[in-house]
C-alpha cells in the first residue's frame, strides 16, 4: 500500500512541476500578477479578493480562479465584484495543482491580477506547485493560537502570511502575538499581516504589499 | 495522470475497508465504544474530548488516538485530562486511516469509549472507514454559515453534527438556523446539536447521546 502510494505521489508532482512552468510562462508573457491564496474554510480568502476588487477594479483588471470542491458560491460573489473568475471543483481533491490551473488559465490573457483560490485547508496545498508569482497564507484567530504550529510547510513557504479575524481573539482567547511569533520562526522573510477585514484592520497594509507586488511584475 | 491516482486509490480504500473490519472486530469484542470525531482545526474536538473526560473519567475508562500532520499538542492536553492518549502523526496526509488505527488499537483494549480524533479538515477523512461505530463531524460557526454546504459528503455520513461556538454567531454574522438547515437537508437522521463549550451550550445533550451509544455497546 505505502509503495503505490509513494510512486503515484512522484508521478504527479513531476508532472506538477512541468505544467506550473508553462503555467508561470505564460503569466510572465501577459504581465499578470498571480497569487495563490491557501487558507482554512472561513478564513477570509473570498473576502479579502472581494475588498480588493471593491479598491482596485478601475485601476487593476483582476481575475480568479476559485478552488472548491462542490458548488460555485464563492464565484457568484466575486463575480458581482467585477471579477473575471471561473470556478474548479475538486470533488474529493483537497487542493488545486497545475493541471486544473493550465486548462482554466487562457481565458484570463487579459487581466492584470489573477488569484487562485486554493481549496480550504492548509495540508494538501502545500506540494502543488500552480506557476504563481506569491503564496498568501490566510488563518483566522479563531481557529486557535496553536493553528500556526500545527501546520508548518504551509508557512515556511508563504510570501505573505495574514492573520485575520484579530478582533475576535479575545472572544476566543487567542494569542496573537503567539501566532506572530510561530509564523516569524517558521519563516524569516515573509509579510506578516494582523488583519480583520471586517473591521478594516491591515487591508491597506495589504494593499501597499500588493501595489508593489503589481508594480515589481509590470 | 489521472489513470495512476484512481488505481492507487481503489488498492488503499480495499486495504482500509479489511483493515477497518478487523478493527470494528477487536472493539466489538472488547465492549469498546469508538467514536470517529471529524472537524477543522479549531472546531472544537480536543476541547469536546476534555470536558468529555472531567465529566466522565471516574465512571468510564477513557482513550483518544489523536491524529494531526505534526506536533503532540493535543496528547498533551487530553493526557492531562488521565485519558489514555496516542498520537498519530501523519505528516503529508490529511486523514486517518483503518491501517494507523490498526497499529495503535491494542494498547486500548482496556478502555470503554475512544475517540479517534482526526487530522484538522473537512475533505479527506470522508472516505476513510477506521472501524469506529459513529462519526461525530464538528464545526464552528467562525468558519461561516456556508461550510456545511461547501462540504456535503462529510456531513451526509455523519452520525452526529455539532455546531460549535454559537455564541459568537453575532460577532462573526453566521446564521446558525441556516446552518443546521443544510445539515438536515443533507442528512435527515444525524444528531444535530447547537453547541459552545466555553459556554456549556448544548454539553448536556452532547453527553445524553453519549451515554446512550456507551450502554448500546454494553
């Protein structure tokens, strides 16, 4: 059982790899800005791409893919954003990879900005490859102060990690400065955002972070 | 491609279906009550296990195999609790399998009621027989209102469904009434419960149906 686990498991991933290359040839040949954003169900990934469709959509033409596996609420509220979004569901697929990416990405030629969406959790994304320029890690207090440590690959190889929902830590008596520091140690160099986006606490951080992201990629 | 994951995936599910038969065999034989308990991170299942074990530890002999990618913080917390614990790591995977089970099950042929707690999300465990005799799947309503509708398959084999922290329902704009709507819609049998265990919310109707499947498995 193991071994046929491993060898599928190898296949895949250098097939990942190859497709993610072509995928991230033809963003670089389009001047497009990609981010795969992974994070927990109820995090605030759909959220934050809707706050930032609603500042930067008459400047920024942005687009996204939205990982899921049943349904297409989250593409109906992006949509209403002004995105240009298409959704892949995964069915029993716990994450996105570069082969879902490349059959969806040639309708997107024309955007400035293009999210993937990953699906929500923060184990099976990890290895998955999807030719994006930046990896945003979105938790939320509320899964609890120790969520950090619980995952590590995820945050030792994000460009930004956010911390979101920080209003609600004392509700939950969540540590804050915990999770700051558990991301700090797990990674140096990325972006550590404290955010509640329904409080508007950290999205202009976000958004100077992603100017320059934008600025960088022109 | 696809062709290698779907063949990989049919030898691993007969392996766990034997696997979790044998399993289902040794708890039977020993009067043991194994609940499988299913959940994001943060919903709330370590918590469950411990206020579980204050109220009952004196009368029922108690153990938790306690599955996570890394780390042993929850063994830690529920030892402290004198629960018989065992920690599974499970490093890239993201469930428990009948084949971990199955390594770890002997220790526990003493106890009267274990819990598997499994690997923090909503996705891969669905497929996975562990031999238990009921599925618990918790949630939080910090996880918003559409994560039940967003994860049909885990709900519909659940035996029980606990909608946890609803007192912050407000704070965080969750309608809970629509989530348990989805729930019955999805599974017209489960156990649906309103919880939130740092308010003893719905604890005592957890416990009622506890102690109902203990004196079943008598």
């Amino acid at each position: 059982m193991h071994r046929i686990e491993v060898d599928a498991e190898i296949d895949i991933l250098d097939i990942d790899k190859r497709l993610a290359a072509e995928n991230r040839d033809f963003l670089k040949k389009h001047g497009i800005t990609a981010i795969n954003i992974m994070g927990a169900t109820g995090s605030g990934k759909t959220l934050l791409i809707e706050k930032t469709a609603d500042t930067l959509i008459d400047k920024v033409k942005i687009g996204a893919i939205l990982g899921d596996v049943i349904g297409k609420a989250d593409y109906e509220r992006v949509v209403r954003r002004r995105v240009k979004a298409e959704i892949i569901n995964t069915g029993k697929e716990c994450h996105l990879d570069a082969h879902m990416i490349h059959h969806a990405i040639e309708k997107f030629d024309d955007v400035d900005l293009l999210f993937m969406e990953n699906v929500g959790n923060l184990i099976c994304p990890v290895d998955f490859d999807l030719g994006e320029d930046y990896r945003v890690v979105m938790v939320s207090v509320t899964e609890g102060d120790d969520v950090i440590e619980k995952h590590p690959e995820i945050f030792r190889l994000a460009d930004v990690i956010i911390i979101n929902k920080v209003a609600l830590a004392h509700a939950v008596e969540a540590n804050v400065n915990k999770m700051i520091e558990d991301a700090r140690n797990l990674n140096a160099i990325a972006k550590i955002i404290r955010m509640d986006l329904k409080k508007n606490i950290g999205f202009n951080e976000w958004l100077e972070w992603l100017e320059e992201a934008l600025s960088r990629s022109k």
